[in-house]
C-alpha cells in the first residue's frame, strides 16, 4: 500500500510493522534517482501521509473495547415508596 508525497519527491509504504520512506529524484527527463528506504517508526495499521510528508494519519485498532454494563432497575416506582 505505498503512498507518494505530493511533490513526488518521496514513497511511502508499509514494511511489516515499520512505516518506510523511500526518496525519489526525478530532476531530469533521462534519469531517476531512488534513495536508500529508511525506517520512520513502528506502527500498526493504516496509514496515510499528509500530503507534505510531515504528518501522517494513523488509523490503528484500539485493541478490544469492554462494552460497560447495562444496568436495568424493575419497579422502580415501588422503591420510591
């Protein structure tokens, strides 16, 4: 799932749990130039880059969420009295 950065001057893309970024020169018409990958930090989810690479979006799962209890009170009315 790799993402560009909206100047197009780096990729995005997921490594197992490590967020990559690859710089990318395209300077002139003849030549691409490829950066070595390096690592940003661990994440687990999806993500998307802010479109001038300083920010990203994180969507993570939040592990597994405890619905609260319900709690039904019967003849309530008889309890008033």
């Amino acid at each position: 799932m790799p993402f560009w950065r909206r100047d197009g001057k780096e990729l995005y893309y997921l490594r197992e749990d490590q967020l990559m970024a690859v710089p990318v020169n395209g300077a002139t018409r003849d030549a691409l130039e490829i950066g070595m990958p390096q690592s940003l930090f661990k994440v687990r989810g999806i993500v998307v880059p802010e479109t001038d690479g300083r920010r990203f979006l994180v969507l993570a799962p939040l592990g597994e969420v405890a619905t609260p209890p319900v709690t039904v009170i019967v003849n309530w009315e008889d309890r008033q009295k």
